[in-house]
C-alpha cells in the first residue's frame, strides 16, 4: 500500500483554546500531528486535538480576528474542507462519540480549500 496515516504524536502539550470550553471536559488537550505518507515519504502534516476527555479528535481550527470598538477579538474559528474530512477520518478509525455534533459544538466555520 503506498498510502498511510499516522497520527498521535504530541507537538504541544495542555493546550487551553477558547473554543474547548464548551465541552463537558474542558481540561487542557494536547495538540497532535496528523502525517500522510506516500511511499513511506511524509507529503503532508495536519494539527489534530482529541477533546472532551477523548472523545472525539478534532482539526485545530484557524481563528479569524476582527476589530470591534477598538479591540481585536476572535470573530469564528475557520476549518477547511480537506482539514475537517481528515479529521472525521482519523476520528472514525476508532469507537467515538458523533464527530458532526462537537463540530458544530465547538462553533467551527468550514470554508472552501485554498488552491
């Protein structure tokens, strides 16, 4: 088989985003690489985060800031088309809870993949 994933190695550790809070467990969580392979050569790397105490990995999200009344805030938490169904993939591999609903429970935006 010439393609592969891998996936878990941690590359930041108790990681506290905004957008964590609203699950049930809300401790830190550790930012995880997300490796694609052809031919055993590494052609692509995605940022994962398993939340709510494991279960379910999510893509970290780009956070889009805006100015409002002086201050510049997080407006929405953006995620590609390609990130979000890489992260569905590495979630299914394995027993979880409904990768669709704490999507949207973490207040993702999916936009269109860069060309």
């Amino acid at each position: 088989m010439a393609l592969t994933i891998a996936w878990g190695i941690t590359a930041s550790n108790d990681m506290t985003p905004e957008w964590n809070s609203v699950f049930a467990d809300s401790r830190p969580v550790d930012y995880q690489l997300g490796d694609i392979f052809w031919n055993g050569v590494l052609v692509d790397r995605h940022y994962l985060t398993a939340v709510d105490g494991g279960r379910v990995i999510l893509p970290l999200p780009k956070p889009i800031h805006e100015k409002r009344n002086g201050k510049t805030t997080v407006a929405r938490f953006e995620v590609t088309r390609f990130h979000r169904a890489f992260a569905r993939l590495v979630h299914n591999t394995g027993p979880g809870e409904d990768f669709d609903r704490y999507y949207a429970d973490a207040g993702f935006v999916t936009v269109d993949n860069p060309f």
